[in-house]
C-alpha cells in the first residue's frame, strides 16, 4: 500500500510525500546462492523472512527557465531486512591427497537483521548558465543502522554524486 501526494507551493515549486507498506519475499538467489569467488564466498540462506517495513519520502522540486531542483529526504523502517554480513565458509576437501582437510575463506553470507532503519536524502540541480550550456549537479547519501544492536548495517554505499557541464550544440 501506497500513498502520495504533490502541494503546488508556489507556480513554480512543489512540495511532495509519500508513505507505504512494504513487503518483500527472499529470492531464491538469496536463500540458496552459492558463488565461490576464489578468494571468499557468497552464501544464501534457506531459513530467510520476509522483509516488511515503512517508509516515508518529503521532496522538494523548484521548476525556472534556468533552475531545475529536485531534493529528497527518506526514511525506511524495515523489519526482518536481509542483508550480506560478512563471515566465515568452513568445508571438507573431498577428494585428492589433502580428502578429509578443512579450509576456511571469507564469505558473504545473507541473514536477516531484525529491525533496521534507513535514511537518506538525494538530490539532482541543473542550471542553465547561457542557451546550450547547463552547469548539472546530482547526489545520493544513504545510512543504514540495525535499531536493536546499535550497529550500522553493512554494504551500505558512501556517498555519491556527479558534477558537470553540458552543452547543446544548436542544429
């Protein structure tokens, strides 16, 4: 479920939210996976929940001839979230001189964290510096931490964004 709405401000800026319900089933990829990289693992999980959650999305948007900017703030609350934690992928070598011998690698192993919470904001800006020639500008900041343990999720990505410039040739 759903819901969103848009507040013309003024004639040229909007105000939005939206609201939802989240539900997501794992994939098999999720439960069952199983990549030997050479130098660690990623392992799925067949005991996996499904996710559910809320989120929430306050945006802004300025619309000018010359000035076009977008921004968000979000939250999400997620119950049951999977995740790749890192870990160990202990096994017994089957065959050959060394059958019977265990080896350990790294992994990445899929697993539910209880209760996580995710926040963030992005935004994107462009500006017409003169006819043809745009100044753009875009970003993304998101964090995520497990609410019960006081820890930050892991594989979140840093902070992201571009910078440049654009021109039009005029055909």
């Amino acid at each position: 479920a759903n819901f969103g709405a848009i507040y013309r401000l003024f004639s040229n800026t909007d105000l939005s939210f939206s609201t939802a319900r989240s539900f997501r089933a794992p994939s098999l990829e999720e439960r069952f996976k199983y990549i030997d990289l050479g130098n660690y693992v990623r392992l799925g999980d067949p005991e996996l929940k499904p996710e559910s959650g809320y989120s929430a999305d306050l945006g802004l948007r300025i619309w000018h001839p010359r000035v076009n900017l977008q921004a968000d703030v979000f939250i999400n609350r997620i119950s049951d979230m999977i995740v790749e934690t890192p870990g160990e992928f202990v096994y017994t070598i089957n065959t050959g001189p060394a059958e019977g011998t265990t080896d350990t690698l790294p992994a990445l192993i899929n697993a539910n964290v209880s209760r996580a919470v995710l926040y963030g904001f992005d935004f994107g800006l462009q500006y017409n510096i003169h006819s043809g020639f745009v100044l753009f500008a875009s970003g993304a900041f998101v964090r995520g931490k497990e609410t019960e343990t006081d820890e930050w999720l892991p594989q979140i990505p840093p902070f992201n964004g571009r910078f440049g410039v654009r021109y039009s040739l005029p055909f």
